[in-house]
C-alpha cells in the first residue's frame, strides 16, 4: 500500500467518524429542544387557563359592582394595554 491511499483511507475514516459525532450531536439536540418546547407548551397552557378564569372572576366583579356596560370596556382595555406593552417590549429587545 502506498502512502497516498493510507492517507485517503485515514481521511475517509476521519469523515465517517466526524459525520457520526455530527449526527448524535444534532440528534440529542433534537430532543432536547423537543422536551424544552413540550415542557413551554404546557406552562403556557396551564398560564392561559390560569388566565381565563381570573378575567371570568374580575368581569364578574366588575359587572356586579359597575355593571354590564362598563365591566366589558374596563377589561378590554386591560388586554389593550397589556398587549402594547407586550409589544414595546419586544420592540426593545430588538434593537
């Protein structure tokens, strides 16, 4: 055997083996990207209900002692202001 194919064989081991380092790497990514956006999916699950019964719980409020006029404006424009701030925030967080 020569040299040259010595050195092509070795190269090609060395590809084979980086490839699959490269591949076991991505794959343990994989999943842990998948167990991380899982785990932020149900967080933001059990925040929206959290949130949908404190609006039923703060609308009954507010419409009991204001009534049924005002409650759905005053909540409203909670969620209004809510969600500007949401907005310059990630505004800001991207400049």
């Amino acid at each position: 055997m020569s040299v040259a194919s010595e050195a092509g064989s070795l190269l090609v081991a060395l590809a084979r083996s980086l490839a699959t380092v490269g591949a076991g790497v991505l794959v343990a990514s994989g999943r842990r990207l998948a167990a991380t956006v899982a785990a932020y999916l149900i967080v933001g699950l059990l925040l929206a209900v959290s949130l949908a019964f404190l609006t039923l719980s703060a609308y009954r409020a507010i419409a009991v002692s204001l009534g049924d006029v005002y409650a759905p404006l005053i909540v409203g424009c909670i969620y209004l202001v809510a969600g500007l701030i949401a907005a310059l925030v990630v505004q800001m967080r991207r400049r």
